[in-house]
C-alpha cells in the first residue's frame, strides 16, 4: 500500500505582546494549552503545541511578546525566549493586530527581516474591524515589505481563517519524519500546565500590577483512582500583595482556586483537590537566582 511522504517542521510564533499568539495556537490545536489574558506579557516561556493531521505535523512554538523596554530580569528572560525561536525553526509567523501597526510592531518586523526562512504574516482579531476593506492598506503595506510569503487575516475567537493558516503552513513544511507521536499536543509535562492554569487565573482575577509580579510552583501533584491532589505555592514579591491575592476573609483565593480547580480537572479528565498557599519572595522577577530557584531558568 502506497505511503504518503510524511512532512514536519517548527513554526515560531512571534509578535509584540497581546496580539492573539496564544489564543491562535489554541484554536489552530482544537485545544487549550497555552493561557491567555487581555493582559500583555501572559505568556513567559516558549510553549510547543503539536498540531498532527495525516502526514503533516506542524510544531508550533508560542513565545512571549517581543518588548523593547526591559524593565526587569524576567522582561529579559521573556524576551530572551521569544528571539530564540527566530533561529533553527522552518517557519516565522508574525502576528500583528488588524488596524494597528506600532512601535512594537517594527521592532518585531527588523528583527524577522534578520533571518533568511520562509516567513508569514498573520494580521489578527480581524473581528474587530466591521469594515473588512480597511484591511486593505494593512495588508498592502505588509506586502510592500517583501518579507512575506503570505499574508492571513485570522480572527481566532470566531474560528475565521484558522483553517486557511493552517493550510498554508502545512504547505510550507519540509518533507521530513514526524517528531511527535499523532496523539501528541504538547512536550510540556502535567505539572507545568496545570501551575500555568491557575496563574491564568491570577492574571484575570487581579489587577495590572499584582499579575506580572506573580507566579505559581507546583510543590506536590499526587494521583490516585479517585482524585488528584495538588499543592500549589503562589509567589507574590510583597505582603500588601499577598493580602490582595488572598483577599477579604480568602474570597478572592477562594475564587482563583475554583476556577482553577474547573480548569485542571477539564484537563487531567479527573477529580481534583486543589490547594493553593500564598508566599512572598521579595524582588523575585529582577533576581536570576530567584527566577531560576522559580524554574525561569
């Protein structure tokens, strides 16, 4: 019986912060793997998401947003991770918000004009333009670069270009033995997403700064026939934020938890006993010891 010819190749996405990056490989996979915020700066490391179909198998890498004012030692690792993923991949995608071309935008777009591999531009959240020929100067000014082997309006959310980007992307892999078995979404263990989960929830639950000052360990992840239990330490930087964390009488910890709770349990398809602590690390994000003792390393 006749084999198809297997194809395989890494796609980086890349962009300034809060331009759709997660919830695209989100929507591309069918999945949630990566956590998404209206927050910029949600996404901290690189996360790979494996998206298999017959003989295509294309391995995204979803990055930080690219900044260029590094305020702190964890804005440097995140940005750090985000260009990594501009060297030894097969395919950049850039995503760029549908009506807006920034500052933010152009640094990106130097820094893709660096590297020599085929390279897509994704123009995003195209549902919140109502009159879809506004697009058109966008869109031209993207080709006038002569960076891009296509160009793709996507809006994620409505589900609206996702499969055409995927299409092009699977054309652009090379003919290549697949890395991940076809039941693969992800290389990240267990305890990685389910300590990412309910840091989305922190993110969405609290304010601008509290967020970017915080994050989740995993310190115990015990599995039985009957229920998974999971201590979890959240780390803030002072205690005025450990107060706003745990909230009036813990109904904001209370909260967090519940909603985590739903989350991890969608995704292990178990029962789950949650329980979360609050702890401060002072200066944790703008001290390389501490990050790394964090597992930013």
């Amino acid at each position: 019986m006749f084999e198809q010819q297997q194809k395989c190749g890494y796609v980086a996405l890349v962009g300034r912060p809060n331009v759709g990056k997660s919830t695209l490989l989100n929507h591309v996979l069918g999945q949630k793997i990566s956590i998404t915020s209206r927050k910029p700066q949600t996404t901290r490391r690189n996360l790979i998401g494996v998206d298999t179909v017959d003989a295509n198998q294309a391995i995204y890498v979803d990055t930080p947003g690219i900044h260029q004012h590094i305020e702190r030692e964890l804005n440097r690792y995140m940005v750090s991770n985000a260009t990594s993923a501009l060297s030894d991949v097969d395919l950049l995608v850039v995503l760029i918000e549908a009506g807006k071309i920034q500052d933010g935008d152009h640094h990106v777009l130097k820094l893709l004009a660096q590297h020599d591999m085929p390279k897509f531009a994704v123009i995003s959240k195209v549902d919140l333009i109502k009159d879809k020929t506004a697009l058109l100067p966008q869109m031209q000014a993207l080709h006038a670069m002569g960076l891009f082997d296509e160009i793709v309006p996507v809006s994620a959310l409505k589900k609206d270009g996702v499969d055409s980007f995927r299409h092009h992307v699977f054309q652009r892999l090379p003919m290549r033995k697949h890395f991940f078995a076809d039941d693969e979404v992800t290389d990240q263990p267990e305890r990685f997403l389910v300590a990412e989960i309910v840091r989305e929830k922190l993110m969405r639950q609290l304010g601008d700064e509290i967020p970017h000052s915080s994050t989740v360990v995993i310190e115990s992840f015990k599995q039985n026939e009957k229920i998974t239990e999971i201590h979890a330490d959240i780390y803030v930087e002072r205690d005025g934020q450990k107060r706003i964390v745990i909230g009036k009488a813990g109904a904001r910890m209370k909260l967090i938890g519940q909603e985590a709770r739903k989350d991890i349990e969608h995704l292990l398809d178990h029962k789950v006993m949650l329980h979360l602590w609050v702890k401060v690390r002072k200066g944790w994000t703008n001290n390389v010891g501490q990050m790394k003792h964090l597992g930013y390393d």
